[in-house]
C-alpha cells in the first residue's frame, strides 16, 4: 500500500466522478495481481512501488473507451496493465541499439535524451497523438521519474519525479478551474 499514490488518486477519481463522470467511467477496475506479475517479468525488472500502487488502484482506459477523456494531462489515458505489455512488446522491436546492449545493458541513463526507444522504460500512459508517458527505470539519479516519449522527436523530462509525483500534481491541478473544462456533457479536457 501506498498512502501517497491511494491519497492522489482517491482525489483525482471523486473530481471526475463530481466534474467528468463520462471520463470516470472509463476507468477500469484494478489490475488483477496475475497480470501485474505477468508485466512485470515481461519488463525483465522490479517496477517501482508507485506504479504498482496505482494498478492496484486502477487497470487503465481501454483502447475503445478513448472517447471517454485523458484524465493525465494534457492528452494522456492510462494504458491497461495488458496494453503496458503489448506496447512494449511493439515499441521494444524498435529499441535503439546505441542504448539498449545484451543482458539488460544500457548505455544512457535515466533522464538522458534519446531518439528511439529504450526497453528499460516501461508505456504506462498513451495518447491519440501517438505519444506516451514512460517510467525511466535506466540507471542514474532520475532513476524512476516520468518521461515523455515520441517517435518522432524522442524522450523529454516532465518534471514528475515518479508515477506519485504524477498523480499528486494531476490531484492538484483538477483543482485549479483554469485548467479544465467539462466538455460533451462529462468527459475532461485539459486547457
């Protein structure tokens, strides 16, 4: 259990169940405890405490729900524990080979900008956009924080020192009515 991640998001779910139902809605139930197993020892690592929290919280939005809104913003669903490992599995045929060796190696560290996708990070979050948020879990003092990944333009730091650090700035920011709108009649847009 973690107090942090169960405080955040217990604040993040009563506001869209108040002020987006239609978002709230489609978040799904939690991960099962198999399929966090499953993922991962697919990740070939120990994930970090929070993001498991959080799973055990909640098993992401389905693709077919994306209608229903981002509740990370500004455009991001979370993935289901499933699509965590279909994602990598994808993206991991593309790992770029300056980075990713045999065994595990990698030759950057966390928080270090690169093109390509590294498999020491791990999908928890995608948007329509074709974009993701990853946990970085190469080596180094940014050992865990949230990454913004895109083909196109590579890794970029958000500022959230883990998935808690996330989830206690969206808490935060649900609060402040500048950064929000209710639009089709309760799905969430970030402004």
């Amino acid at each position: 259990m973690n107090m942090r991640v169960d405080e955040s998001w217990r604040r993040i779910t009563t506001w869209l169940a108040h002020h987006a139902p239609v978002t709230a809605a489609a978040i799904r139930p939690p991960a099962g405890a198999a399929e966090v197993r499953r993922t991962e020892e697919v990740m070939g690592r120990a994930l970090p405490e929070d993001l498991l929290a959080w799973w055990g919280l909640m098993d992401g939005i389905a693709d077919a729900d994306y209608r229903g809104g981002s509740p990370i913003p500004t455009f991001y669903m979370p993935l289901p524990v499933v699509g965590v490992r279909e994602r990598f599995a994808e993206l991991s045929r593309y790992s770029n080979r300056d980075c990713c060796g045999p065994g595990g190696a990698h030759a950057t560290v966390a928080g270090q900008r690169m093109f390509g996708f590294c498999t020491a990070t791990v999908p928890i979050c995608w948007s329509l956009g074709g974009g993701m948020l990853l946990v970085d879990l190469r080596g180094g003092p940014r050992h865990g924080r949230i990454t913004e990944w895109h083909a196109d333009e590579g890794y970029f730091e958000t500022g959230w020192g883990g998935t808690a650090a996330m989830l206690d700035d969206v808490a935060d920011q649900l609060d402040d009515p500048s950064r929000t709108e209710i639009v089709e009649d309760g799905r969430l847009h970030w402004t």
